[in-house]
C-alpha cells in the first residue's frame, strides 16, 4: 500500500501545477459522459492538459478513483 500513497502523492504534486487560467470551450462541448471519447490532435496543442483540467474540475481532490493513462499511441 506504501507504493500506491507515493504514486497519489505523486498524482496531487502533478495536479497542482495544473494551469487553470485558461480552459477551452472543448471542455464544455464534449460529452464526457460517452463510453469513449478521442480526443486527437498534434502535439503541444493541450490535449493533457485539458484532461488534467477536467480532473480538477469534476473530482475532489481526496478522491482516489481517478484515472490517468496518457498515451503517444497514434489513431
């Protein structure tokens, strides 16, 4: 269990340097509540950050059923 409290540690450290002065219209647009939802576009453009930012938006912060799996997988 040790490992998993580094790992949320780790996880609020990363969430906490999330910027949240701007957030895009995609937010608001998207239907998170879909079964998938791709979200694809070039390198750079905020695609991370935008999920971080609805991570921060929508979960308490001592909610430990968050995930996230970023992925370079080309679609």
């Amino acid at each position: 269990m040790q490992d998993m409290e580094r790992l949320f540690e780790r996880h609020d450290v990363y969430l906490s340097n999330v910027p949240m002065g701007y957030i895009r219209d995609f937010m608001q647009r998207a239907n998170w509540d879909a079964r998938l939802l791709v979200i694809k576009g070039p390198k750079g453009v905020g695609k991370s950050t935008l999920l971080q930012q609805f991570i921060k938006t929508r979960f308490d912060e001592d909610d430990r059923l968050k995930a996230w799996a970023p992925d370079e997988t080309r679609l």
